[in-house]
C-alpha cells in the first residue's frame, strides 16, 4: 500500500476510541463499548503479524489491525462509538468457529447493535477480499443458533460484496443500520 493510504488508516484509528484491554463488549449488554482513550499507533508488531498468518485478512483491514498494535483492544469509530472492531484475538475465535463448521469465507471483524439481541456484523472474505454485511445474534438462543447456522451456510454473492471503502462511508455517513445492504 502507499504512504497516503496508510497516512489516511493512521487517521482513521486516530480520530476512533479504544477500549480497556480487559473490555469485551460483546459479553455486556446492547454491545455496550468502553471508550477509555482516543486512538493510537500500538507497537506489539510481532504479535500482530503472528496472529495475521492464522486470520486469511487483507488490504486496509490487515493494516488497520497492524496499525492498531494490540491484539487485545476494541476500536469503536462514527457517532456515539455506534461501530466496534473487534479485538483480533475474537477476530480469530469466530474465524476458527467458523472454520470448524466449514466457512471458509467469513470473518467477522466489526458490528453494531441492532435491536432485541440482534446485531450487524461485517465480514470479510478472504476469497474476493471483499466485505459483506449480515444480520447475527437474536432475541433468544433459537434465533441466534439459526442466524450462525445461515452465516456458516452462506456463500457470498458478487450483488453484496463491498470494497472496505463502502464501509467507511457507512461509518462516516452514520448509515441508519436498516439501510445497509445485508446477504443475509
């Protein structure tokens, strides 16, 4: 990637919240975050790039989390922190999940919350190297078992891949989560 690129990603982490790494917000109710200082540059490098070689990620994305430097905070970016990046260590749990229920093709990276349990995540296909928007999660353990049984069914469509770019705009845009093209 150029300079400009990784200028800009640098701007991106800069101008986002980081959590405690202690913090999950997957594990507190509504995905509440825990933004506790503004973003900055990590250094955990080897660490990083370790954990890389077993998550298939690429382009901005793999950047962002080198950048990032710690594989134990969550980045939260738009309007009141609505988008979390998950912390690289749970990138790499549900891609193993994944993985053992024969996915290949989803690796969930960031989400927002969506109501009665339900949340969006995106995606990331190692595949195309494109990102895909789906629904995860529900009102009770019957519906979110039956939205993960679709995410690891899913093959994903040219008509719902994005460039990361599309998720950028999301975020600065602050898209109405109803708005967002999901496959699923």
């Amino acid at each position: 990637m150029d300079r400009k690129v990784c200028r800009d990603l640098v701007r991106f982490i800069e101008t986002g919240n980081l959590s405690d790494p202690s913090y999950e917000s997957h594990s507190n109710p509504f995905f509440i975050g825990n933004p506790v200082k503004t973003g900055e540059i990590g250094f955990n490098t080897l660490e990083i790039n370790n954990l890389l070689q077993e998550i298939p990620i690429k382009g901005k994305l793999k950047i962002i989390y080198q950048i990032l430097g710690n594989k134990d905070i969550e980045l939260y970016k738009g309007i009141d922190n609505k988008w979390t990046f998950l912390k690289l260590e749970t990138v790499q749990f549900y891609y193993d999940m994944y993985k053992k229920n024969n996915q290949f093709r989803s690796i969930d990276f960031a989400k927002t919350y969506h109501g009665l349990g339900h949340y969006i995540v995106v995606s990331f296909d190692p595949q195309t190297c494109k990102i895909y928007y789906k629904i995860a999660g529900g009102s009770c353990g019957i519906s979110a078992d039956a939205n993960f049984k679709l995410a690891c069914e899913y093959i994903p469509q040219e008509s719902h891949l994005f460039d990361f770019s599309h998720f950028e705009k999301i975020i600065n845009e602050n898209t109405d989560v109803d708005s967002i093209p999901r496959a699923i």
